[in-house]
C-alpha cells in the first residue's frame, strides 16, 4: 500500500514540475496550446457527459473552470496516473531506486500517449493535436513536458522501501 501513496505523491510532484517545464517552453515558443482553464473546461463538460468538443477553445466557458483544472490536472492527471506506475513496479518486480528512477523517466515519457490520443482528441484538436491552434507543437510539447513528470513520480518512488 505504501508504494501506491508514494506514487499518488509523485504524481502530483511530477505534475508540478511538468507545470514549470511547461511555463519554460511557452517562453521559448514551445507549446501545446492546452491550458489549465481548457482542461478545466473538459473535466467539468465529462461531469455533464460531455466527452468530447468540436473545438475546446470556442465552447462556451464554464464556471469555476481554471480551479476544476488544476484540480483535474493535480489529483487525477498528476496522482491519479502515476498509480499506474506502482502496478508497473510491482509487476516487473523493479526494487532498486535507479530502476524506478529511470523508468519514471520512461513511464512520463510513455504518459505522453494520454494527451495525444485522448485529451487532444477530445478537445477537437485532432490525434496527436493536428488541428489544434495555429503556431503549436502538440508532440514535441508534450513529450518535453511529460518527462519531468515521470522524473517526479520516480524520484518519489526511488525514496521509498522495496516493493
């Protein structure tokens, strides 16, 4: 049970550092064009059974959605995923701290599948965001902002007891 509550906490320090990388980029002029409200947006359109947008950006905005975002992007994008890492550990049976270090590394790089093939989509954005705003780099961004997630889920790991 333990390594389960250190994931959910490594979840939510890897979803923190994938928001300053995040932040990072966009100065750099390299984003996704996915933001904390958008997500926001969709999480409280899936409480209405809404999965799914023709265009996220221009549906109508709803209230409280930057908070239901970060809520959404910490807890069960950021904890909620990373449990998938502890089932990950324990099946392969990876006990030393550099195993789970470097495979959170390959895990966040594996998460990137999920706004790619799930979140893009359903925000209108096409698979792997081919349609989404003009000027943005929907693979690259979110591959170089899901690597430091899984730096977070496995650095927290890595300081926990064996499986």
């Amino acid at each position: 049970m333990h390594q389960f509550v250190l994931a959910y906490a490594g979840g939510i320090v890897g979803a923190i550092l994938m928001d300053i990388t995040e932040t990072l980029a966009a100065r750099a002029g390299l984003t996704s064009g996915v933001n904390v409200a958008l997500v926001g947006r969709w999480a409280l359109g899936l409480l209405r059974g809404q999965w799914s947008h023709a265009d996220i950006s221009r549906s109508p905005e709803r209230r409280g959605e930057v908070p239901a975002g970060w809520a959404f992007h910490l807890f069960i994008g950021g904890g909620g995923v990373a449990l998938a890492y502890a089932v990950l550990l324990h099946a392969t049976g990876w006990t030393l701290p550099a195993h789970r270090l470097w495979g959170g590394v390959a895990f966040g790089a594996a998460t990137s599948l999920l706004p790619w093939l799930l979140l893009l989509p359903a925000f209108g954005w096409g698979w792997f965001g081919r349609r989404g705003p003009r000027g943005t780099h929907a693979l690259l961004a979110s591959t170089v902002s899901h690597m430091p997630y899984g730096i977070g889920v496995g650095a927290v790991m890595a300081l926990g007891p064996s499986l």
